[in-house]
C-alpha cells in the first residue's frame, strides 16, 4: 500500500487533514467507506484506510486503481487477530462466519486490533486528525482520544433509519405496544411511519445473545462526535436536522457516495471479482429495451433456501419480462437447483443468471434496467435512486423494513411485496417460502407496466443526487465543511 506525496495542503491552500477511516468488515460497509476514503481525498484530505488481508484482496482492483490515481489514499491491511477471538482462521468478513452467534467474537477481535494500531499510525505520519468509524467500534474511543482527534461513526444507515434509532432509544415507544406484530407509529418524525417492533433492527429485539454487543453499538455512537451519513439532504428532507438535534451531535451527509464511481473499471469490478464476464454482461443489457429489464438482487449477504428460489424464479418467469437474477450460490445451491436454472434460465435469452458476484454498479446505470427487485440494504437502495430505477421491495433483516418505508411511503419509488415477517440473517436460506410466484409476478407487472408518477419520481431522484455530490451540491458541501471542521481542530 503506497501513500502517493502531495504537499500537505490542498488546492484552497488549507491544510490537509488525515482521516484514519474503519470499516465494519462487510461489503456493505467496507464499499461506500472506500467510496468516502476516495472522496476526502478528493477534496484534498488525506486517507488511510484500515482493513485486513482479506478484505485488501477483495478490494484490489479498487486499491490498484486508487494508488495509480495520484490520490493521498493508502489501504493498511492489519493482521486481523481472528483465532484469538475465537472466529475460524481466515474469517475476516462478515459473510464468511458460519454461525449467527459468532457476531460477538468480531467485535472481540476488533479489540485486539487497538494496540497493533496505534502502534501503526504512531510510526507512520501524518498523525491522524480524524476518525470514522464503523458500527460498534466503540474501543476506537480510546485510540481518537491517544491522537486527540475527533471520531465520528458511520454505520452505513439512512439517515431515516439512524433517527428512528435515536428516537426509540429515547421515547421506548417500541415497549408500549402489546405485541411484536402490532404497527406503532415511530416517535419523532415529520410524517407518520407505521412499523411493528419485530421489523426493527436488533437493537429493539431484547434478544439476550446480543444484548452486550448493542450496548457496544450505541455506546461507540453516544461516544462520538456525530455520523457521517451516506445520504443526501434533498432525498431525506429535514432528517439530518432532525438528527443533530436529537444527539446534539455533528451529522455529514455526504452520499450518495457510490456515485464517485464513474469511470467503467470503478463501476464493473467493486468489492469482489465479479462472477460474468463483463463485456458478456454489457452485449447481454445492450440488446434489451431501453427500462425493459428488472434487476433482481439481495446484497452481500442473503441466501434464499431452494424453494424460495424457485418460486422467484417462476415469478419472474411468468412476468414475461426480461430480468437479471443475481443468486448467491452458497450452500443452498443444490443439484436439483442447479437443474431447475439449467432448464428454465440458462439459454433463454429473455434471463441473465449471475451465479456469484455481479457488478451491480454497472448494471444498474445501464438504460436497458427498467425496475430493481431489491432486499432493500441501503447501498442498494440509494443505488437505485442513483439509477432512476424504481424498486420492489422485499426487505429481509436489519433496518431494510426503514428502507423499504422510505422507498414506498416517503419517496414513493417503491412497490412493495407486503413482507411482514423479517427473517433471521443466516437463517433466511431456513424460512422456506414467504413470496409466491403470483405475487413476484404481479408486483413486476406493477413496477414495469405502469407507475408512470413513481419512474418520473425516480428520474427527478436521480438528478438530484447527482446535484448533490458535484461541485457546489449540498453533499459536496457538507464533504467540505466537514473537512474544514476538522482541520480547524488540528490548527
Ligand atoms: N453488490 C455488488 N454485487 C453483488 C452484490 C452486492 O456489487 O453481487 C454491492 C452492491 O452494489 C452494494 C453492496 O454490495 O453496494 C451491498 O450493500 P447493501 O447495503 O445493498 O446490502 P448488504 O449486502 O449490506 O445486505
């Protein structure tokens, strides 16, 4: 990992301060926070980035690309201490631990990195000015406070999602309802949002397997300085405010930061090696319609169980419109699944399977994507909204139930499933069928063959988050004040 020299003062002849940025090791978090790494850069900061060998070889081609962009960026992969916490060795990522319960043993093993790291950023200038942070690394605390500088989280939510948070922590609104499936009103917010207490994050669960891991989230976000939020002011009116006010805290939005992402290499291979070749992928979408195809994915993490998947794959089927399925083949691809797609998908030329890995960037700005069947992570979504693309939504787990309200009531983009019952991250492949095919089928005939106000939405959507992130735009600014802000408290 190399740190290009460039004079320690940007263009504005301020000086340059040096953010320290750490990941929460998932691809949805380890993206947009090399996103944010590139754009501080971009506006003339200085970036160090921490990460572990295996998180630095699935980001390769994006660390290749940014040490040949002349940016002050470095990647610094620590050796990450997981068989000391107990984690297999080699489980680096999020999506590698085999089981539920060894979340607690990450948050362990980010522990262990506190000492290896300061002792790095001691031996390597420039000090570090600021950190952020992700969700629950409340041990950073003390490593900020050794450097004196500011920390700020971010956790990779909306800013929707990050107030609701605060409000329930606040109101326990969520304790007086009498039952898990009763909607409650969420407290505090500008317009009324309906959502029963087992849709919330797990914050809101009382599960007692991670009552100690949510204390340690919400300690490291009472702890910090304020959020950095991958957002924008004018796709969550009056949130960020809304948010300050409630924490007394600093909030950036600065998103949508994927869309630093312009050049092709940075759109087609991002956060792992895709599993199509992507000319392949590009001749494939080319043939299409202009916002004829539906793109279905569900993130990093989700694997459905062989049912489920046949029962989507019937509804796409039996939509009659043309789709891209991206599936995760883990250990529910089965024989028989790998039949099913054999006889039904593979070769026709109305489907494109990507078994694996897809280079969702990419696919989604192409003009041929009409609508995207979306388990509602929030990369994903405002990846949406970066496209113009209206969603269908079918939320899984986490704080996706937020997403899919803001996608459907707030912004109106969304066409929803009706998915009630959240399932159980690494169970989900366990929970057997929740959508049937007539349902897939008649909501993608309600996204694709009319909905003119919710694509004209999602058009006006997409104009103004490219306002947003370009020069003089209100996340460009936030970007600029925030790095004024803490240079301000380096000086
Ligand atoms: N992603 C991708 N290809 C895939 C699956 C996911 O590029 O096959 C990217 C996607 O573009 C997004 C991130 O991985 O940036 C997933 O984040 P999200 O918050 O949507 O969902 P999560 O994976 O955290 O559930």
């Amino acid at each position: 990992s190399q740190l290009i020299k460039r004079p320690m003062a940007s263009a504005s002849g301020r000086s340059s301060p040096h953010f320290v940025l750490i990941p929460w090791p998932a691809q949805g978090h380890m993206l947009p926070m090399s996103d944010i790494g590139r754009m501080l850069a971009t506006h003339g900061a200085t970036v160090t980035l921490i990460t572990s060998p295996v998180n630095a070889a699935r980001l390769r081609a994006t660390v290749d690309r940014l040490a040949a962009s002349g940016l002050r960026i470095r990647f610094v992969p620590l050796r990450f201490p997981a068989a000391e916490a107990g984690l297999p060795e080699g489980c680096e990522t999020l999506d590698a631990i085999p089981s539920r319960d060894l979340i607690v043993n990450f948050f362990a093993a980010f522990r262990l990195l506190k000492r290896p790291l300061i002792d790095y950023l001691r031996a390597h200038s420039p000090s570090p000015s600021c950190f952020i942070t992700g969700a629950g690394q409340a041990w950073t605390d003390e490593v900020a406070r050794e450097f004196n500088a500011p920390r700020f989280v971010f956790n990779g939510y909306s800013c929707l999602s990050l107030l609701a948070i605060e409000n329930l922590f606040r109101h326990k609104t969520h304790e007086l309802v009498s039952s898990l499936t009763e909607p409650f009103a969420l407290p505090g917010l500008p317009h009324r949002i309906e959502i029963a207490r087992s849709q919330l994050p797990r914050h809101f669960q009382n599960d007692p397997r991670f009552e100690k891991m949510v204390k340690e989230v919400r300690d490291a976000d009472l702890s910090s300085d304020g959020f950095v939020v991958n957002s924008f002011d004018e796709l969550e009116v009056g949130y960020a405010e809304s948010l300050a006010k409630a924490t007394g805290k600093k909030v950036w939005m600065i998103g949508p930061v994927a869309l630093c992402n312009q050049a092709r290499p940075d759109m087609a291979s991002r956060g792992n090696t895709a599993a199509v070749d992507e000319e392949d992928c590009l001749r494939w979408l080319n043939s299409q319609q202009p916002r004829s195809v539906i793109y279905v994915s569900f993130g990093s993490m989700a694997s459905f169980s062989p049912p489920q998947l046949m029962e989507l794959g019937a509804g796409l089927l039996s939509s009659n419109r043309p789709f891209v399925w991206v599936v995760k083949v883990g250990s529910s691809w089965t024989e028989e699944m790998e039949a099913w797609v054999a006889e039904r998908i593979e070769g026709n030329s109305k489907c494109l399977l990507i078994k694996g890995w897809a280079p969702q960037l990419m696919m989604l700005s192409n003009p041929a994507i009409g609508g995207f069947l979306t388990h509602c992570g929030w990369n994903s979504t405002l990846e949406g909204v970066s496209a113009g693309v209206p969603m269908i939504t079918w939320p899984l787990f986490s704080e996706q139930f937020l997403n899919e309200k803001l996608s459907v009531e707030v912004l109106g983009i969304g066409v929803s499933l009706g998915v009630q019952k959240p399932t159980e991250w690494l169970k989900v492949e366990e929970d057997g069928v929740v959508v049937g095919r007539e349902e897939v089928a008649e909501a993608v005939e309600r996204l694709m063959g009319g909905g003119e106000g919710r694509r004209r939405r999602a058009n006006v959507l997409r104009e103004k988050a490219r306002r947003a992130v370009e020069e003089g735009g209100s996340s460009y600014l936030n970007m600029e004040t925030m790095i004024q802000y803490v240079a301000e408290r380096v000086c």
